[in-house]
C-alpha cells in the first residue's frame, strides 16, 4: 500500500485542494469563507502547496483592488487523484479486515 502524501494529509490542505478539485479555481477571500481560518494560517498552506507545484498562483486587479486565483495544477491534479485512490485503497482493506 502506498504512504499518503504528507503535504496534502494536513486538513486545512486538503480541503483546499478539494475545493480546487471541485471548483477549478477559488480566491483567498472564497478560501477564508469556506475553511473560516485566518489570513495568515491561509497563506501558509497555499504558499506549501505552490511551493510544492501542486497549486498556481493568478493575480490581477479588478479596478484597483488586487485578487488573487488559485488552480491545480498538472502535478496537483495528479497526486490529489493519487491520495484519494490511497483512502480508497485503505478503506477497501479495513472493511475486508474488519469481516473478517
């Protein structure tokens, strides 16, 4: 059986990548609504999962304001599929084990 992915085992990081999975982009301010975390501990995991490739980074001006987009990646996209089929993996061999 494979390991999970440390970097999207964190819960705060998993759910961004599965709003992303989901959604195909989000803003900060969309983030801090549906994970009600604060700016700071925000920015701290997205900045590990662009860090690690998995995430992108969008910036533009609406008016004058700043906003910021964020996406999977390729690589993202990847090792999200991957870790869901890990659980998926992991849940078939605890319910085998568990009729036992």
């Amino acid at each position: 059986m494979k390991r999970l992915d440390p970097l999207i085992h964190e819960p705060l990081r998993l759910q961004i990548m599965s709003i992303l999975y989901i959604d195909e982009m989000s803003t900060f301010n969309n983030f801090k609504t549906q994970l009600d975390t604060t700016d700071g501990n925000l920015s701290q995991h997205l900045r590990k999962l662009e860090d690690a490739g998995y995430i992108r980074v969008k910036k533009t001006f609406e008016g004058r304001k700043p906003k910021t987009y964020y996406y999977l990646t390729k690589k993202g996209r990847e090792k999200y599929l991957e870790y869901i089929k890990t659980i998926e993996e992991i849940l078939k061999i605890a319910r085998s084990e568990r009729g036992k």
